[in-house]
C-alpha cells in the first residue's frame, strides 16, 4: 500500500450522486459513501419499491438504514478541501498531475477548473507525516475500495500483523485481515495472491465486521417484526377458536333443544296417529254391532214366516188355508243388503301410505342437515373456501372416536347362560346355564351383561361387532337397575339402548318402542355417551352414519350394556365382539 499512501485523489472524496466533494458524508451498511443530503433524496424517491438499493453496488435492504454522519470522513475532507484551494495547509507542497490530465495544461486551464471545481481538480501531494496520519483515519470508513490495489486486489502489507490479537494463516503465518467474499472465509494477503483465490472479491475482514455487524441489527429488527405479526396472527387464530367453542356450544344447545321438541312433536302425532286409527276401529266395531242386530232380527222374522208357511202346508182345513196364505205368501218388509257395506280407512292403507311418505320427505330433508354444516362456514354461515373445506362425508364418528374407551365385559353381572370369553371382549349365549354364583349384582333372567367401566362424566365411546346376528340390545344401563325377575326396558327404568329382532326390526327401547328405518343393515355399531348432555348415540361404523340419538338425564354411574339374546337353536349363536377403535386420521 506503499504506492497508494504518497497520493490522495479527489475522487476519493467525491460523493457518486452529485459528483461534488462530501458534505456531511455517511457510509451505508454495505462500505459506500455519500453526502447525506443526496442519499436521503435518493432514497425519497425510491419509496415505492420494496427495498432501499445502494445507488454504487446495488445491494438492498428492507428497512431503511438508519444514517450517521460519518466524523472522521468528514474531517479528512475538509482538510483536503483545504490543501485543494490551496490554504495554508498547503504551503511547501508541489502540485501533481491527476491521473489521466496533461502536464502540459497552462494557466487557463487551472483558472477554468478553479471556476468549475468538477473538471480535473489536480491532486495535491502532502507531507509523510499528515499522509499517514490522514490514511489511518480514513482506513476504518473507506471499506475495500480503499483497501485494495488499484486493480481491486488488497495489497500485500498487513497493518494488522503485528498484532497479537489477529489469527494467523496456518499456511502463511500472515494475519487474517482480508475476508473473500466468494468463499466466505478470512484469508490473508498472501492467500489472495493465489489461483485458488485469483480474480476473488476481498476486502478488509474488520470492515467487513463492522458492516455485517450493523446489518445484524436491521434482520434483527426484521425477524422481530415478524415474530411481533406471527403471535398477532395466534392470538387471532385463538379468539376466533374460542368464539367458535362459544358459538358451537350455543349451536349444539339449539340443535339439541329444537330436535327434543320435533322428537316430542313426532311421539304426539304418532299417539293422535294411533287414536284416530283406533277410534276408525271403535266406529267399525260399533256399525258392525248395529248391521248384526238388523240381520240377526230380520232372520229371525223370516225363519218365524217360513215356519208358519211350513204348519200352514200340513193343515187340512181349507178355509184357515185360504184366510192366511195370502198374508204369509206376500214378500216380507226386509232391508235391501246388497247396498250395505262396512268400509273403513283403516282397511285401504291410503293413512299408512300417507304417514310413510311424510317421515321418508321428513328423513331426507334431517339427512341433508349435516352436509349443510360441512358445507358453510359455522360462524359466518357462508361457503367455506378451499383452503378450510372439509370432507363431504360425516365426520362425527370419527370425531367421538377420540373419546375410545377400553370397555371389558363384568362376568359377576352376566347371565348364567352367557358365555364370556377369558379377555371380557367377547359374550355369546349358551344352551344352558353355567354354573355361576347367584349374586345380587348378577342377572337372573334377561340374558344381557354390563361392562366393568362406569360413567359419571366425560365422554365415552365404544364399538361392538354385531355381524350377521339375528337378535341383539346394545346401549347403556344405569348401576342401580333392577336384575332380578322379569324386567321393564326403559329409560324411566335406567336402560338405554337399541334393539334388533327378526334380523330386521330396529328399535330404541322407549315406552314404546321407538322404531327405525334403516337403509344398510350395520355390522359394527359404535356407542357413545356424554355425561353432562345425558346424550346417547349410536353410530354404523362402516357407514359413517348416526342412527340414533336420545338424550335424557343420568342420575346414576351407567354402564355399559349388552345382551346377544337367545341364540334360537344356532341361528343366533354369533358372539356380540368388543373391537379395538381405530384412531382418527
């Protein structure tokens, strides 16, 4: 650098944007300088980009660098703005020719470029001393471009040698001083100068500290505006979770409350259903009533004529003969039957028909409901987008499975013709009893067993192979049910749970029975029960279909319930199976 250290040019203090000499000078993050004055405008009118570009190596940022007048540049160039206009800095030193100007331009030449300070201003040589003094200060702000060889290279004297504190190059044993910018390492001068680092940009390694240092605090500021937006976004994401639990439990209130009246609205037109027919039947049986007495009467008048005509045809006295047969040959005044029928509505099907087409509009119009919820946004009510849209199939069985239980079968409550397997997952009955203890907790003569678990909070769920069985209960029952005797089913009893018979007689055991239409016949049923709701609810595993809901209150701990019935001479000897409940996706 020995070479570069005799001369000072004035371009060295020449801001890039005005082309004139530094005033309040300042350094971006990437080395450069400019006055603050004509990088604050640039900068102005760059605000509509994304990112603020050095205007010399283009290099951007995000946030706009905050700017400090750089002291010791500004200093430098006053004193060389000094020598320049010749002051008295500048006596005892000989003028130089600027790179690429005559030594043969005269006087008017010099006075031309002292009225225009932009054209060829000569550079000034100066003592070695001020020189030194003046390269020291100006090392820390110049960056690489001040630190290298004229052609770009950094040059080979190390001011940073001598110092104990440098690393050194394990090859070369010269300080670290320079960083490669295309390798990313520290490398010394002497490694610059070989072909692995040959035609690499370099520069001071402790300028290139400090400007990366200063960029630390910018991305520092970046990532933390980022953070700042990201737990924003979460505390957002949570609010509208928690209004769409509050939201969704106000829904489910509504829901349960609106189908526990159309349930209560169903049992009433069902009972006026069932009065009117039997009322239709009362007047049939009591017509029926009146048309016999006439018969039976008109019968008996006829038989009584015709015994008459009968005692008449055995007299031999002519004259009685003749006085009576024509009053008894005359025609009787009877009742033209041929016109009289007994007809009702209940003999024409024209009601049963009629009930069976509203419950069949009824139940596609109930089945449409949860499409429509999948369908639309729960809080807003409009269609869902792409990117929240849901499967179109019911979730909900996949969503109770999350409450699995691991129910086993209780052999001290079993029926003593059960037969329950050594794992209690498995119960089917046998052709006689087995020789069990009679205890109070067992029963005696319903064939049906409750599960070990008990519930008196949460939510529980479980799933039970039924198969190709003819006959089976499955639900809940409460711990305090009679089991001894005959026994009524019901929920006023503690009992929950539904019924098949004849392979295809679904029914939910209420008083009375509840029956249900079922399209598919299941094979896996899958039971869930929450506490607080009193709510029990039976799912076709394999259909992904409720069939059935019924919500009551539960008094008591409950337990699980099943009964495989009568096995009628092995066509009903399959086992009701317990099945492991596969996890939700």
């Amino acid at each position: 650098m020995s070479s570069v250290a005799s001369f000072l040019s004035e371009d060295q203090f020449t801001c890039s944007i005005c082309l004139d000499m530094f005033t309040n000078p300042v350094s971006t993050p990437c080395g450069h300088s400019f006055c603050l004055a004509c990088i604050s405008c640039y900068w102005d009118k760059s605000t509509g980009h994304k990112a603020f570009l050095c205007p010399i190596c283009k290099e951007s940022y995000r946030r706009r660098p905050e700017l400090h007048i750089n002291r010791t540049l500004k200093d430098i160039t006053e004193q060389f703005k000094l020598l320049s206009e010749g002051g008295p800095e500048s006596e005892g030193f000989s003028g130089v020719v600027g790179v690429g100007e005559s030594s043969r331009e005269g006087g008017d030449e010099g006075l031309r470029n002292a009225k225009h300070p932009h054209h060829h201003r000569p550079s000034r040589q100066m003592p070695g001393h001020v020189m030194a003094e003046m390269k020291l200060r100006l090392q820390p702000v110049q960056g690489s471009e001040e630190a290298s060889h004229p052609s770009g290279r950094p040059s080979q004297s190390d001011p940073a040698d001598a110092s104990a504190n440098v690393p050194l190059c394990p090859i070369h044993q010269r300080g670290l001083n320079y960083f490669c910018h295309n390798h990313q390492v520290c490398v010394c001068s002497s490694c610059l100068e070989t072909a692995e680092h040959q035609g690499h940009s370099a520069a001071l390694a402790k300028r290139e500290w400090e400007m990366r240092k200063s960029q630390l605090g910018i991305t520092e500021g970046e990532l933390k505006d980022l953070v700042t937006q990201r737990e924003r976004k979460m505390e957002e994401i949570k609010r509208a979770l928690k209004d769409i639990k509050v939201c969704a439990e106000r829904e489910t209130a509504g829901s349960v409350q609106v189908f526990s009246q159309f349930v209560s609205c169903v049992e009433r037109c069902q009972s006026e259903v069932l009065e009117a027919i039997e009322l239709q039947q009362r007047y049939a049986e009591q017509r029926a009533q009146g048309l016999v007495r006439e018969l039976e009467l008109e019968i008996a008048q006829l038989k009584k004529r015709s015994a008459k005509l009968i005692q008449l045809a055995q007299t031999d006295d002519y004259i009685t003969f003749l006085e009576t047969f024509h009053v008894l040959a005359s025609p009787p005044q009877t009742k033209k039957w041929s016109e009289t029928h007994l007809n009702s509505e209940v003999t024409s099907g024209s009601l049963l028909q009629a009930v069976t087409d509203m419950m069949e509009r009824y139940r596609e119009e109930l089945c449409k409901l949860p499409q429509l919820v999948l369908r639309t946004d729960g809080s807003t009510g409009q269609h869902a987008s792409s990117e929240q849209s849901v499967p179109r199939i019911i979730p909900k069985v996949r969503r109770v499975q999350e409450y699995a239980e691991d129910v086993t079968l209780d052999p001290n409550t079993a029926h003593p013709r059960l037969i329950i397997a050594v794992d209690g997952k498995q119960v089917c009955c046998g052709d006689r009893h087995q020789p069990v203890l009679d205890t109070a907790e067992r029963f005696d003569r319903v064939v049906c067993v409750l599960g070990r678990q008990g519930f008196t909070s949460g939510r529980h769920y479980w799933e039970v192979k039924v198969g190709d069985k003819t006959d089976w209960d499955l639900g809940v029952a409460s711990r305090s049910v009679n089991r001894k005797g005959k026994i009524t089913v019901s929920p006023a009893q503690g009992y929950w749970f539904l019924s098949l018979r004849d392979r295809t007689e679904y029914a939910f055991r209420t008083e009375p029975a509840t029956p249900l239409a079922l399209s598919l016949r299941p094979s896996r049923i899958g039971v869930f029960v929450d506490c607080e709701k009193g709510q029990v609810s039976f799912f076709d595993v394999e259909a992904k279909k409720l069939i059935f809901t019924f919500v009551d209150h539960f008094d008591d701990m409950i337990h699980p319930f099943f009964s495989p019935c009568t096995n009628k001479s092995g066509q009903n000897d399959a086992a009701l199976v317990i099945c492991p409940v596969a996890t939700p996706e």
